[in-house]
C-alpha cells in the first residue's frame, strides 16, 4: 500500500483524493492547504489529516507519493521539496510557470531518484483513446490536420484571482487550458509541436492574463494544427476535428467521437469511461515498480508548457516563433 499526501486541497484535489480512496494500492494520509478551514474540510470528507504547512505534512507523514496541485507559480517549490524527501511526485497541469521551472523539478527528481508524471488527464479519456487508435491503425488515411477549439467563461467570479495574475498562473487561458490542448494535439500524432504563430487579446473584466489565443501549429511529423482558445462570455465548446486524407474524425470532450469518411459524421463507440484520474494513479505505480518513466514525464511535459511559452512570445514579436525539439522557444 503506497501513502499518499496532497498538497493543496482546491477542487482539482477532490478528483485526486476521490481516486486514492477508490484505489485498492494507495491510502491518502493527509492533506495540507494554506487555508486552515479549507484543509480541515477535506479531512473530514476523506478521513485524513489536515495540515497548513505542506512541509510539515510531509516531514511527519513520510509518504511514498506526493499529489502537487498548487497555483502554477508554487509547483517547483513544492515538487523539489517533495522530490527531497524522497516521494514520488504527480504534479498537476502545467508542470510550471516556465521552462526553467521545469528544469528544476526535473533535476530534483533525478537527483534524488524518483518518479515525476505530470497530470495530463487527456490521455485517459476513452474517446481520446479511441481516435489515436484509428490514427495509428490509418484507417483514414494519412493524418494531414488537426483543429482544436475551446470555449469557457474563463474569468467567472467563482474562479480564484491567482488564476487571473500572471505572476502566479504564468498566464491565462492559454497557461491553464491552452495546455490541454497541446498535450492533445502532441499525444493524437505522435509528435512534438517545433513551430508556432500566435495572437492573444487581454480584454478579461479582471485579473492581467490573456483572454483569448488562437494559434497556427506545425509538429516534426509534419501535422498542420491550429487552436482556438477563448475565455469570454459565450457558449460552451470542446472539440477536436482531425481531418485525414480519406475522412475526418471528430472529439467533443466528454461526450464521444465521430467519424466522416466522406459523408455525415456518425458516432464511433468507445470504451466505458473509467476516471482519469484512477487511470493516472495507476500509469504512475506502473513507472514506480517498473523503474520507467512515465508517458507524461517531467520532460514531456516540459514540452507543452515551452510551446505555451512560444506562443506568448510569437505574439510579442509578432512572428513564427520555431520550438526546438528539447522544448525550448527560440
């Protein structure tokens, strides 16, 4: 039975502290969270110890694992003390504010010998899983472009302020969801995204974050993409359109798949949802015994937050900005 602590006890701990309990290999010892009450609340719903300082919660508890899910501009702070003391870490999206950030983490978990994953969920998403299969497999041909839009009242008054700070968050919507899609487009083709052309807007009615990006991408297997990510008042939206030489498939996240070979779209089944978070949980005990990296490493995803970075700095410049395959704009 692995012991796992979680630092920080915001809603995406919930999904973490939800999959621990379910977990017939791993036992949630304690929860820390600066907010006093906010930390004992999540004690009492899933019986464990609450803490205010992570340092202490880690120091006392001795646990094999640690959940990082903290605001962006705490996660290398947390990671290299955690890494320090010997956990093995799953740190939640995005794995920094930016690539130097990234490398310090790295460095610490290979340092002391353990086991970093980043916490990108997509990868566990049935339908997500079923369109890289049929990409694999060609079934429509060559994979020649992907489509990528999201759509979210990013700057709701329900959410916390740190995310609206660049300081903190290291940007906005592109930072904190623009990632999801990168680490889809790269997981989907089996690549890495070398080349990007950005514009982003700041008119959010708070906070001095980007509220929208749209960007044009080329990834070394040749794949044109584009992302469309906007956080202003409107209807919700979360799809991806990859379209092939010989159809077309669409993703409409957590609803299903479809596919056109050339007329109407139809829906293709998938497998029954399984949480991702369990299904994470489980990739990162696999890497533990195996001795192997996990699928989403610390260098991978140092590579989804670098293209981020690429992208706030295309629209700087006002140019294509070039992502060298070690992740680093340039």
């Amino acid at each position: 039975m692995y012991r796992v602590v979680v630092i920080g006890a915001g809603e995406i701990a919930n999904s973490h502290l939800e999959a621990i309990g379910a977990s017939g290999e791993l036992q949630a010892v304690a929860v820390a969270d600066i907010d006093a009450d906010r930390a004992r609340a999540a004690g009492r719903r899933f019986g464990v110890t609450p803490y205010v300082s992570y340092r202490e919660m880690v120091e006392r508890e001795q646990p094999d694992i640690a959940v990082v899910a903290l605001p962006h501009h705490l996660h290398r702070e947390a990671a290299v003390f955690a890494a320090e003391h010997g956990c093995h870490i799953l740190l939640e999206k995005p794995m920094a504010r930016n690539e130097a950030e990234c490398d310090a983490i790295i460095r610490a978990a290979q340092q002391h010998g353990v086991t970093l994953m980043v916490g990108h969920t997509q990868h566990f998403k049935p339908e997500n899983r079923r369109a890289k299969e049929l990409t694999k497999t060609g079934a429509l041909g060559r994979l020649v472009m992907v489509n990528d839009t999201r759509h979210l009242h990013y700057f709701r008054e329900e959410r916390p302020a740190w995310f609206l700070e660049r300081a903190k968050a290291g940007g906005g919507i592109l930072m904190n969801l623009g990632v999801h899609s990168v680490d889809k487009l790269q997981w989907l083709t089996d690549s890495r995204v070398v080349r990007v052309k950005a514009s982003v807007s700041h008119f959010g009615p708070r906070g001095d974050v980007e509220g929208s990006g749209l960007a044009y991408l080329e990834t070394d297997s040749g794949v044109a993409a584009t992302i469309s990510q906007s956080g202003y008042k409107g209807a919700a939206k979360d799809e991806t359109e990859l379209i092939f030489t010989g159809g077309m498939l669409k993703l409409v996240s957590g609803k299903g798949l479809w596919m056109s070979d050339g007329g109407e779209y139809r829906r293709v089944a998938v497998e029954e949802e399984v949480d991702p978070f369990a299904l994470q949980f489980a990739e990162l005990l696999q890497a533990i015994r195996s001795g192997s990296e996990p699928e989403c490493s610390g260098a991978y995803g140092k590579s989804v937050v670098c293209v981020v970075e690429a992208m706030y700095r295309s629209h700087r410049l006002g140019a294509e900005v070039e992502v060298a395959q070690g992740g680093t704009a340039r």
